[in-house]
C-alpha cells in the first residue's frame, strides 16, 4: 500500500510539473515578448536585448548575439507573437 501511494504521488508530481512547463511556455508566447524573442530564436543565441520601440503591436529590439548586434521585430498575432524581421547590424 505504502508504494502504491508513492508512486501514485510521484505520477501526480511529474503531471503537475508538465502541465506547468506548458503553460509557461504559452504565457512567454502571448503575454511576455521579451522572453518570446528568446524562444523564438535559439539559433541566433541572444546574449542580450534591449526594448528598442513598443507600440503594443510591434516591438523593436536590439539583440546582441553570437553574430554580432541585429534589429528584431517582432509582431502580435491574433493570439501570439512572431518575428517580423531580423537584420544585422554594423558595429
């Protein structure tokens, strides 16, 4: 009996912590563009960004990555944000 309540709570833990995961990651897609801009672009390894212009439907960011400095525009979705654009910069 001990064991079946064990692993019973153990199942329960691992379900509640998926489900979290999940729900960050959607709140980082629709809600918080700055930790968007991260997620939506692993390849580019942003060391750094910084809210360039924010007009509720478009965010400018300078983003400092592996590459060198680059502009990052994202745009809002009906119901999450997406990158715009991508250029690089010169230093």
């Amino acid at each position: 009996m001990f064991w079946a309540v064990l692993g019973s709570c153990v199942i329960v833990a691992i379900v509640a912590t998926l489900g979290r995961v999940g729900m960050n990651f959607n709140t980082a897609l629709t809600d918080k563009p700055d930790i968007a801009i991260y997620m939506l672009l692993p390849e580019e390894e942003i060391i750094h960004s910084e809210v360039l212009r924010d007009n509720g439907v478009e965010r400018h960011y300078l983003a400092e990555t592996k590459d060198g400095p680059k502009l990052v525009i994202l745009k809002r979705g009906p119901h999450e944000w997406f990158v715009s654009s991508v250029d690089e910069l010169h230093e």
